[in-house]
C-alpha cells in the first residue's frame, strides 16, 4: 500500500481554467485558506504572473501582498508560484537580472516552491533558473516535461529530456505537464515508464487537465505505474477543463489498494463555500467533460480555452473561434510544432486571430511569434516552414527587433531607466517594469 500524495490547483490553475483567474480575491482566498492548510497537501498550487497581473489589473489588489498574507494562513503547506523563467507577468523576454529578483522577492513573501515550465526544455535556461531559484532560498524547483503530440515528441524526446533535466543538482521534482488534456491512459504506460527510468533519482508527479474527458483515468493508470504525487482540485474549481476531483482521485487510489494523504472530510466544507462562491459570482462549475477529439488537434491548454473565447467576444468575433482554431493547427505546423503551453500557446493564438481577422496569413505578427522566430524562446523542435519565415522575416517589426538584440541590463540601469523615486521597494519596482503605470498606480491608491 502506498500513500498518495496531492497537490492542489483550486487556487491557482482551477481559478484560471473556469474562472479566466479572476474569480478569487484575496478576501476569498483568506476565508478557505486555513482550512485547506490543515487538509493534508504536499503543496499548494497557489500562484502565477497572470494572477499577479489580475489581482492588479482587475481587483486592485496589490499580489505581494497576497503571497504575503496567503503564506502566514498556510504555515503547514509550501505555496507554489510557477514561471516559464524567461517572462514576469506579460509576454515579453524578461533580462536575467529581473527573473533574480523575481525569486528573492518571491521567497521573502513565502514562496516555497517554484515550477517551471519552458516550453523548449532548454537545458541552458532550466539551469540557470533553477540555480537562481535555489540561490534566492527556494526549497522545492520543479520542472514540467510538458506533453504534447507532434512526429517530434515521442516517448523517447521525453525520456532525453527527463534525464538531462533530472541531471541539474538545483532540480529537485519533475513533473509530466500535460496542459492540453491530451494523454491518454494507453500513452501513459510506455511515457510515464520512459521518464522514469531517466530520473536520476528524482521525483515525478502529474498534472492533466479535464479536457478530453481523459484525465481521472490517466492519474488512475499513473498511480498504478507508481506515480505518487498528483495535482487535483476542489470542485467546483475541478474538471471541466481543470484537474481531476481530488474527491474522484481519492477514491481512484483507494480502490487501487492506496491510502490518502489528505482528509476528505475537510474538504467538504471548502468546497460547499466554493460552490456558494460560484452561486454568487454567477461563475461557471465544472462538470464532466465528454471525450473531445477536438482538442487532439488544436492542443489550446485548458486555461486559454476561456480565455480564447473572451478575447474573440471583446472583438465581436466570438462567431469565429471555429476558423481560429483551424488556424491555430496551421500557424503550429508552420511554426515547428512548439508546445502549445505558456507563452507559446498564446503566441500562437494571437498569430492564428490575426491571420483569419487580417484576411491573410502572416501579413502581421506579435512580439512573441517574431522573438520565436529569432530564437528568444529556445530552438523549435522541428523547422520553421520557409514561407511563414520568409513573411515573417520581412515585416519591420522583425527588423527591428533583430536589430535591438536582448540586453541584460543591471537592476540598477533599469531603475535609473525609469526614474522611480528613492526607497521604491523591490516588490513595486517589478510591477512597474512589467505593467502599465496607471494599472499599478490604481491598485497602490486602492489598497492604502
């Protein structure tokens, strides 16, 4: 008999997949903090820069301060904060020197572990994350082997991968990410042992998204592999296109022979204020998802699917989320098959909206795609379709920006750079280098 252990992602991925991660305050987050401390978590799903930005942008509330406040509520479980280690809140490159003090500063408010996604699985960027992860006094590094399905990512892509990773000393805990949906319980049994048998001794735990209907029985087939460690949510904050119930995966794993590590009977209480939460907010409850073979072709991850669909409406093109998401398969098969995950799935969406909205493909590109293309976000796994490089290397903007190269300025050039008075913290420095002014301004005036 083994004890499973559980990661929850009500807070944070369960927020973003159903909520488009506006749907929990500070206030609200408060109210169930304690008893989700007490329930028995190896760790919490807690934060990303996109909650960052929200609680900004959308609650004027100011996101250091939660860490902050969150993190003394916690004092049993490490909260998470999970980066791509190239980006800080927005999608532009962010210079070294920005990413270091994203973690020191991390780590003074109450981040314990950090998760790292990069979409490349570049060994040069994992190490350096992790080393400065480690170095600003983060306990847990763990890195995503994020899941895909490209004539690139076999079994055996994934198990190279795992053992170079695993091989970083800074590394502590891997994790196979599939932010899509898109495993199914027969890939499960040759990828999960290919990984495994290159992890250097290292952890591994799983995390999948509801999308296709498929998740539950993945963890199900992954406990029986011996998987330990898996990321569940709180309904209502579950299924959907977010993790699995950790009340379904409880009984999954006891009916396998396993133990729990977490009560379910405190649980229940949480999920009854969520689901009050949900009445009053007129949000969305996740439910069950019936097999999608859809999402086998787009690859959207699960938390940019409600989104997707508000972008298009703010545009009044909501008619024509089907031609965008054709598109997106086109624009990730000229692209070399990137992993449709943060920030490259979002590339690849603001490409594929403006082919269809532009009328033609490619007669204009995002920050984002052209960096790709000139490198800033690790090699593609295959080539780049000559025609859409041709297009693409032809606009100014990519010119430009060849042109500029990526500097690695000091804190203290950016500071001077920006004017910021004396005695500035850190904490505020790095809202104000990665947001609008006045959305910082507003949310320092709101919460004084």
């Amino acid at each position: 008999m083994t004890t499973i252990q559980f990661v929850d992602t009500t807070l944070r991925d369960g927020n973003q997949s159903l909520w488009d991660a506006t749907g929990l305050t500070t206030e609200a987050i408060l109210a169930v903090a304690g008893q989700i401390d007490e329930a028995g978590f190896k760790a919490i799903d807690f934060m990303a820069s996109i909650h960052m930005g929200v609680a900004v942008r959308y609650h004027k509330e100011n996101p250091w301060k939660r860490i902050k406040l969150v993190s003394q509520a916690m004092p049993n479980t490490p909260l998470s904060f999970g980066t791509t280690g190239r980006r800080f809140i927005g999608f532009k490159r962010m210079p070294d020197c920005i990413m270091t003090l994203v973690y020191q500063c991390m780590a003074a408010n109450g981040i314990r572990r950090v998760w790292l996604v990069d979409a490349a699985h570049e060994k040069d960027v994992i190490y350096k994350n992790a080393r400065m992860a480690k170095a600003a006094g983060i306990e847990d590094f763990m890195v995503a082997l994020s899941y895909t399905i490209s004539p690139v990512h076999t079994d055996e892509y994934y198990a190279a991968r795992a053992d170079e990773i695993s091989a970083c000393s800074d590394v502590d805990t891997l994790y196979l990410k599939d932010q899509g949906g898109l495993l199914t319980p027969e890939r499960v049994t040759t990828l999960v042992p290919a990984i495994q048998s290159n992890l250097n001794g290292k952890p591994l735990e799983i995390h999948s998204h509801c999308s296709t209907g498929l998740a539950p029985a993945v963890y199900r087939e992954a406990i029986k592999l011996g998987i330990n460690t898996v990321h569940t949510a709180i309904p209502p904050l579950a299924d959907g296109t977010s993790q699995p119930s950790v009340f379904q995966v409880i009984d999954d794993a006891q009916d396998l022979g396993h133990e729990s590590a977490v009560n379910e009977n405190m649980l229940r209480p949480i999920s009854e204020q969520l689901y009050a939460l949900a009445e009053k907010q007129q949000r969305p409850v996740g439910t069950k998802q019936e097999y999608n073979p859809s999402y086998y072709e787009h690859q959207v991850p699960g938390g940019m699917v409600t989104t997707l669909k508000r972008q298009l409406a703010e545009a009044g093109m909501e008619n024509r989320l089907p031609e965008v998401l054709e598109e997106i398969v086109r624009v990730r098969r000229d692209l070399g098959y990137p992993i449709m995950v943060t920030p490259l799935s979002q590339f690849v969406g603001t490409q594929a909206t403006m082919n269809i909205a532009s009328g033609g493909r490619y007669k204009m590109a995002p920050d984002g795609i052209i960096e790709y293309v000139l490198g800033y976000f690790g090699n593609p796994p295959a080539s780049i379709d000559p025609e859409a490089l041709e297009k693409i290397n032809k606009l100014p903007r990519t010119r430009k920006l060849r042109e500029q190269g990526f500097p690695q300025p000091s804190i203290a050039d950016l500071k001077g750079a920006m004017g910021l008075p004396e005695g500035t913290s850190d904490e505020e420095f790095l809202l104000r280098y990665a947001m609008p002014r006045q959305e910082v301004d507003a949310m320092l005036a709101a919460s004084t």
